[in-house]
C-alpha cells in the first residue's frame, strides 16, 4: 500500500497555483519574519488523547518528549530575547512533560505572559491534580481546546468521554477564578470545524458557545478562537480516506485572503521543537519544515538573529489564509 501523504497536493482548479505564487499575485512578496515577540515551545507528543483533527498526531505511545537539556537551553535563549513578550507551551498534551512546571515558572520569573494549551481532560490524569492550582498561582493563560459545546460532536472528535471531562475541568477553572470577570485569570477556548469545512465567523460562534455552556452548565470564558484544520498528519490522513483531499485544498486556496498575511502569526513567532530545532511555526514543525537557516537552539545566542529571516512555506499555508484567516490566537479578521 503507498503511504499516505502528510502535506497533500494542491490540484483543485485554481487550487493548482502554489502559495509563493498566490503571494506574488497579489504583489506580497515572500514571507518574513518581524521582531520575534512569540515563543511557541512544542514539549512533545505525548497525550493522553489521540484526537481525529491533531495535526501533530500526538497520543499516549508516542515517544518525542523535550529532555531537560533542550528546555533550560530554550530558557536561557527566552532571558537573552528581551522582544519576546508571550511563551506559548504547547504538545501533545503539554503538562505531561517533567519540564513543564520548571518551563511555566522561569518564563513568569523572566516576567513573560505564558500560555498553556491545554487539552482540559488531563488535568484527571494521576499525578495532575494540583495543575490548576499551580496554573491559576502563575497567572498562566489556559487556551483549551472545546471543538463544539455537544456531547456528540465533541467525543466523536476527542474519544468517548472527552466532554464530560472537559466539562469538569472547565467547573474546576471557574471555581479557582479562571474566565471569571476581575480575577486576571484568562480561560480562552479553541474551536475546530469537525470536518473539511472553514470555521464558521468567530464572534457569531462565541456568542453561541457562551450561551449553551453557560445555560447547560454554567461555564463562564473570556474567548473562543476559531482555528482552520491544517491539511497534515492525522486530519490529512483523514481527508485522503474519505476522498476529500482535493475538495478541501481547492476550498483553502480558492478562499485565500490577502489582507491574512499581515498578521500571520509567523511573521512575529518562533517555534522550538521538542529536540531543539527551529521552525516558523507549529505546523511547519510537525512536516520537519525547518526554517531556511535550517538552525537548532544550539546555533544561535539569542531568538532575535531570527528577525527578517525568510519563512519557510508550502501549500498548507493556505490554512492560514483562507476565509477569516487562521492563527493559534484564532481569526485573523
């Protein structure tokens, strides 16, 4: 049997045009980077969760997990980068890493807004339990991922189970202050199309997500982000099953929107993986897309040599141009 592809073909009609081309189009040049202001720490692919759309294929047998050495090299990396002003943790299931809670409290010694992009259903797993606690002490902003506020749509994402977990967790951080007004603890959620779709308006979608979980459940938040699934790795795989490959990469270039690029989150953000390579961002990183100095943490003194450098990009890009645009901080517009 051929293997799957994990960055999928553009061949859809005016899909066919590559993304370097879509940008000299309209006249935008090649992408590069501004000040590096975000740190986005990928720790691993460990989780407990193996869920239908995660673009990194993370799931409790995987075995990629950031040593201590490449976590206190990013830190010392972080304290020589006075432009980065958030530290973004990110996995697989990113409390799971042994680094985790030394990463979280030299980011904040170091006076960093950090966030966690956390999964909700592992804060139930054996020796999490003062996660929140440790969390809500650091002031750490939680992004959590909540691809619908139904039963059904939820666990058919995230596995049998995956909402009434979410749910309590989601109680657990209202009762310790999180997305409770005046309390400076942010509790944002992510949504994700189920399928081969575009995310839906992101204001319209957080208006409905507050008033089911807050009538259900009583679930307060500050922000839901809508984020466009990327054409890699598992949900790729996915595509290429159903037969909808094509359809879907002919929908996100055909929706390329110009006015996205200047607030693509790569032009401001670095991305470390879990060995201590760099990338432009977290997608490029799960294709092995390394920035075109092709540099680890070891190679250079401080994350600000990365300023102006050229981006590294290829057809999943379209991802983040396409409609509202798509970021890990949600819409673009």
């Amino acid at each position: 049997m051929a293997e799957k592809p994990t960055l999928l073909p553009i061949v859809n009609g005016a899909a066919s045009v590559a993304f370097q081309d879509k940008l000299r189009q309209h006249e935008l040049g090649e992408l590069r980077r501004r000040e590096v202001t975000t740190l986005q720490i990928n720790v691993g692919k460990l989780c407990n969760q193996a869920c239908h759309h995660c673009h990194v294929e993370a799931g409790p047998k995987r075995t990629e997990i950031m040593p201590a050495g490449v976590a206190e090299r990013t830190i010392t990396l972080l304290a020589a980068t006075p432009s980065i002003q958030t530290v973004d943790i990110t996995g697989g299931a990113p409390e799971l890493n042994a680094n985790f809670r030394m990463l979280v409290s030299e980011s904040r010694r170091l006076k960093k807004n950090v966030i966690d992009r956390c999964n909700l259903t592992v804060f139930f797993e054996d020796e999490r339990e003062t996660l929140p606690e440790f969390l809500a002490a650091n002031k750490v902003e939680i992004t959590a991922s909540l691809p619908c506020y139904t039963e059904s749509n939820v666990d058919q994402q995230r596995g049998q189970g995956a909402f009434e977990k979410s749910i309590r967790a989601l109680r657990l951080l209202n009762g310790i202050g999180y997305g409770q007004p005046g309390s400076g603890l942010t509790l944002n959620l992510v949504y994700n199309p189920l399928g081969a779709s575009l995310p839906p308006p992101q204001g319209k979608l957080e208006a409905d997500y507050k008033r089911e979980l807050g009538q259900n459940f009583g679930i307060e938040f500050n922000r839901l982000f809508t984020i466009t699934n990327m054409p890699i790795k598992r949900f790729a795989e996915m595509l290429f099953r159903e037969g909808k490959h094509e359809s879907y990469m002919g929908l996100l270039a055909n929706h390329f929107n110009p006015a996205t690029v200047e607030s693509l989150m790569c032009r401001d953000l670095v991305s470390v993986g879990w060995d201590g390579k760099i990338y432009d961002c977290d997608f490029n990183q799960m294709l092995d897309l390394e920035t075109p100095s092709a540099k680890t943490i070891w190679d250079i003194h401080t994350f600000s040599e990365l300023a102006h450098n050229r981006i590294a990009t290829e057809s999943h890009c379209f991802g983040c141009t396409a409609g509202a645009g798509s970021s890990c901080g949600g819409s673009l517009q």
